[in-house]
C-alpha cells in the first residue's frame, strides 16, 4: 500500500474538489507543508502581499467559482490577520477554507514561549478559539489516524453550510504517513435532502402561487452562495411572473428577459421599480439577504402573509415555516411541480424615461454619467466587482448583459475586500476559461480610498498575469464616509496617488499601454473604445476623476432615508447630486425631488 505524507493528502483533497489555486504567505509553521502543493497536478500557489489579502482573495475565489477559495497561513500573527477576511466570508456565507500551519505538537504540550506566543506559560490554541464564532466547522488536527477523516469532514462541512472553515495543521503532523489509497474514495459533498419536508414545502408554495392574482419573484444573493443560480433561472422562467432582484441579486438572471423589472430597493429604488413591485399579492424571496445595505435601509417592506422565503435552509410561506429543506434541491422540485402552462400572464412593465441629470450637458464626469457609460461598455459573460461606497451604488440603475457575474460584499462592507477579491475572481475567472473555452473579463469599480487599503495585489495580479480591468473612481477620499459625517474633515482624506506610477512600480510588462486616464466625457469614451480594454492581455488600470462631494443618487437617498437630520446635513455640507436632491424617488420620472 502506497504511502503519502499528510500534507500532500490535503492538498490532493483540495484539489479533488475543484480548487486550482492556494491563496496567503508563507510562514515557519507552514513552510513544509507547503512543498507538497507542488506536488498535486493541477495546483498552483499564488502568494499574497498579507495574510488579509489572502482572505480576500480566497473569498472572491469561492464567490466566483462556486466551490471553495484556500488559504493558507502561520499560527498566531498570520491566521489573525486574516480573520477579518474570513469574518466576511462567514458574513455573507462565501466558501473558504483557511488552512493554518500551527506549531508543532511537542511544543503545544510544553507550552513552550515559541514565537508568535503570548504570556511565560503560552497556550498555542489561544488563536484558534480566537475564530470559533467566525467559521462553520474546524479540523483540530492532532493524530495522523483520524487527520484524513477530520479533512474530508470539514471541506464537506465548508460546501454543504457555504461559509468558512478551518483546518489546524500541526507543523510535524504535516510529514506524518497515510495511506494513499484513501484518496480512491471522493467526499462526499451533496447536502442530505428531507424528502418529505421538501415535499410539504412544495406544496405549500404551488398552493400559495396558484391562489396568487399578482405574483412576483425578488431573487436575492444567498440563492447563488448555495449554487442555485441555474434552478433561479429555471423557476422564473416557468413563473412566467415579474422577476425583481435586490442589490446583491443582480446578474443571476437574465436582465435582458422582458419579465425583469428591475432592482427592487424598497423606496429607495429607479423610477416606476418600486411601483411595479407593489402591485404584488405575492412576493417569492430566493435567498434573501435582508441587510440595510440590501433594502433601501430596510424601506422594502415585505408582508409576512403575503410572501414565500425560500431560505437556503428553510421555507416560510405565509408566515407558516417548514423547516429542513436545501434552496438547490427545493428550487428545482418546485419547478417540476409547476404546471407546464404558466398560471400567470404579464407584459413586460412600462417604466417612466430615466432621468434627466442636472448635468447631462457638463464637460466633467459624474456619477449621472459614469454609469450608463459603464453600461454600455458591458459584454456578456464578464464578472462585475463593485467595491462598498459609491460604485455598488452606482451600478444598480444598470441592466447586465447575459451570463454576467456580479459580486460586492454590501453586508459586512470591509472596506478594501474589492481589491484582493479581484485577484481571486480573476484567477477564478481564468481556471473556468482554460475548463470550458468561454471568454470574459473581470472588471473592478473601486474608489481610491478603498483601493489604498490593498493596493498591494495590484502587483500579484501582475506578477501572476492575470488580465482584469481595474476602474479606480479618484474622489479624493472616502465618499461614502463623507456622506455619513465629516464631509469635510482630514480623517475621510487619503494619501494622494499617483496612479500612473503604479503600474510601473510593480513591473508591468507594458505600462504605458496599460494605464489609461479620464476625467471628462469625451475622454472616458475613448479611453472605453481602446481594444486593450475590450480583449484585455495584461492587467488595465484606469483613473476616472470625479468631484470630490459627488455621488449616486441612491446611496445617498439611502442614506436620507435615516431622517431629516441626515437629510439637513447633505444640504448643508454641498454634496452634488446631478438628479437634484436626496429625497425618496415619487416615481414619476423626473428629478429627484426632497421628500
């Protein structure tokens, strides 16, 4: 019988399950047990400037492909380091797995004062407590016998329940022998399915949907998280019912299909959205995320006797729950339980025109502007990352084309993920290209304050050549913070940049072709028609000046949605909304009047 070292059993799992590519930073507790990834065909290391970027790029990873991003780290100072990246991925349920080399078994038992440690007597476990409420499950690997069961269970745990997990690999435990043979027998990684729950649950909803004069579907992000995009499509397609999606939402289904309506962001929402979606006496949630940052600050209001929530672990129908169901199973028996005639017939909705900005006639660029440039500059099957602030406001008045992937972390908001989790959804972007021939782009939209938190990647992108679009919006600071309070103030200030250094600094191999800059209209639409950008070959960094106090209309609608007080401070600190006004959208198609 073949003999194989623990380390390399890891990685061949990891593998097995479709991760290509180990995110983080090397480390001396990790060093040896990072030689066998070299070993696995197939599966490569990109190391990260920091232990958070690694995180952060595991979680676009994970987001992108679907199944798990990896990362690897040193006990103590490394695997903390991370854990406000894996905070995130806990938050908004993203698959990683967060693998960190601890200190070997001897010294653990002697408390030794190794470094990395605190205190005279240290306990090396202190760290791995440190994240117990931020993952799923954990592998306290301990004895080389029951390792691989203890690997196999976590990375199933990590697929069936969508979040983090971790796996405590000892340094000297790494080396220790098992058999390879067990490697013969795949995880198995299919949640287990209630039959007769979902049964129950089914018919509730059938029941529900054909009592229903005026259905509609509100698609949301968990319903993606827990790999149902495909069944989403299939369902609304066979509803035959206005299809809505909240900000996280988007892209899942088809924006082009004539039953979508639009973002449904309570009131915060374009001009006649909002209007359309409550004409319902049904609403149909797929996956609901029910954060402020998802519902127009919680102003989408939703009937408990009035609704389905199909929740990745439940269905509530009516306010009645049936419990013990999976969102990908249930989505797809509700489907085949559907007539093969809709039972519902709708045209698709007439919206008002959009509006008019202030400053369609304006030299500069604006928020007004920017975005339906950016829609025009869409092609099918890219991947959309939108950093927290003004950008993942911005792109909700935007229809998606086709097959378009769109990603932002609104929920736990960390500022700066955008960034590093471009650098795992680009990777991720590229592993599915090489599998299946289908071309695309990765484009990011960040601002610059965000972007300076982990600027570093930057340069992994490059030296991994890796091709993304990186749009950074230049507005001399934190935006979404200025709106919140200290419009004005040095604390929502950055370091200036010089972004055409950049690329340079980290030895593109062709930054003069690569770095592109516009700060009125006429220059972004060139710079938008240049082919580097349409067919990307090396990493593309574009710098868009805007105003200083200038932003979306619906983050800071979202915002005025808070009271008058919130409301009073945006007038009075000058902030420039080319629509006029942060007050809630009548729904009439003209400017955006003061409530």
């Amino acid at each position: 019988m073949s003999q194989i070292t623990l380390g390399r059993y890891l990685w061949e799992r990891l593998h097995q399950v479709g991760i290509d590519t180990i995110f983080g930073c090397p480390g001396d507790f990790n060093l040896q047990s990072l030689d066998p990834i070299f070993q696995v065909k197939g599966l490569k290391w990109v190391g990260n400037q920091n232990e958070l970027n690694a995180a952060y790029a595991a979680d676009g990873y994970g987001r992108v492909k679907g199944i798990p991003g990896c990362l690897v780290t040193t006990h103590g100072v490394g695997e903390l380091s991370a854990l406000n990246g894996i905070s995130g991925a806990m938050s908004e349920q993203v698959k990683v797995i967060h693998v960190v080399g601890q200190t070997t078994r001897a010294m653990q038992k002697d408390h030794m004062m190794i470094h990395h440690s605190i205190g005279n007597r240290p306990d090396h476990q202190v760290y791995a407590r440190a994240s117990k409420e931020l993952r799923f499950a954990a592998a306290e690997l301990w004895e080389v016998e029951t390792a691989p069961k203890e690997i196999d269970r976590v990375i199933r745990e990590c697929f069936t329940k969508s979040g983090p997990v971790y796996i405590f690999l000892p340094l000297d435990l790494s080396a220790e022998k098992v058999s390879a043979d067990l490697l013969d027998t795949p995880i198995d990684l299919s949640p287990a399915v209630d039959q007769s729950a979902q049964d129950e649950a089914v018919k509730a909803i059938t029941s529900a949907i054909s009592s229903a004069k005026h259905p509609i579907v509100l698609v949301d992000t968990f319903s993606k998280r827990f790999g149902a995009s495909a069944e989403v499509r299939e369902l609304t397609k066979k509803l035959n019912v206005p299809v809505f999606s909240a900000n996280m939402g988007k892209g899942i289904v088809d924006e082009t299909d004539e039953l979508w309506v639009g973002v449904w962001n309570g009131e915060i929402s374009a001009p006649g959205v909002k209007e359309e979606a409550k004409k319902n006496d049904l609403v149909i949630t797929l996956g609901h995320l029910n954060a402020d940052t998802n519902s127009g600050g919680f102003s989408r209001k939703i009937a408990d006797d009035a609704s389905i929530h199909i929740n990745p672990f439940d269905v509530v129908v009516k306010g009645k729950s049936y419990p013990n169901t999976i969102i990908k199973s249930l989505l797809a028996a509700l489907t085949a339980a559907l007539p093969q005639s809709p039972q519902h017939s709708f045209a698709k909705a007439e919206l008002p025109s959009s509006r008019v900005p202030l400053d369609k006639d304006a030299t500069d660029i604006t928020q007004s502007s920017l975005w339906p440039s950016v829609q025009n500059f869409l092609q099918p099957n890219d991947i959309i990352i939108t950093e927290t602030g003004t950008s993942t406001f911005g792109i909700c008045d935007i229809a998606f084309p086709p097959q378009t992937r769109y990603e932002a972390q609104s929920y736990y908001g960390s500022i700066g993920w955008a960034t590093a989790a471009t650098l795992g959804a680009e990777t991720a972007r590229r592993e599915m290209s090489d599998a299946t021939g289908e071309k695309g782009r990765t484009l990011l939209f960040t601002g610059d304050g965000s972007m300076a938190m982990t600027i570093q990647e930057i340069g992994t992108m490059i030296k991994a050549r890796l091709s993304p679009i990186i749009f950074v919006i230049n507005n001399e600071g934190y935006t979404i913070e200025r709106l919140i309070w200290g419009a004005r103030e040095e604390y929502n200030d950055i370091v200036p940049t010089a972004y055409d250094h950049l690329l340079p600094l980290f030895k593109h191999p062709s930054p003069g072709d690569s770095y592109h800059f516009a700060k009125t209209k006429t220059e972004l639409q060139a710079v938008l028609a240049k082919p580097q950008l349409k067919h990307p070959q090396h990493l593309q960094l574009v710098e868009i000046v805007v105003p200083k106090l200038d932003t979306s209309w619906r983050l800071a609608s979202t915002l005025a949605w808070r009271g008058e007080e919130t409301q009073e401070y945006l007038k009075r600190e000058g902030f420039v909304d080319t629509y006029g006004g942060w007050g809630l959208d009548s729904g009439a198609g003209g400017n955006v009047k003061w409530s």
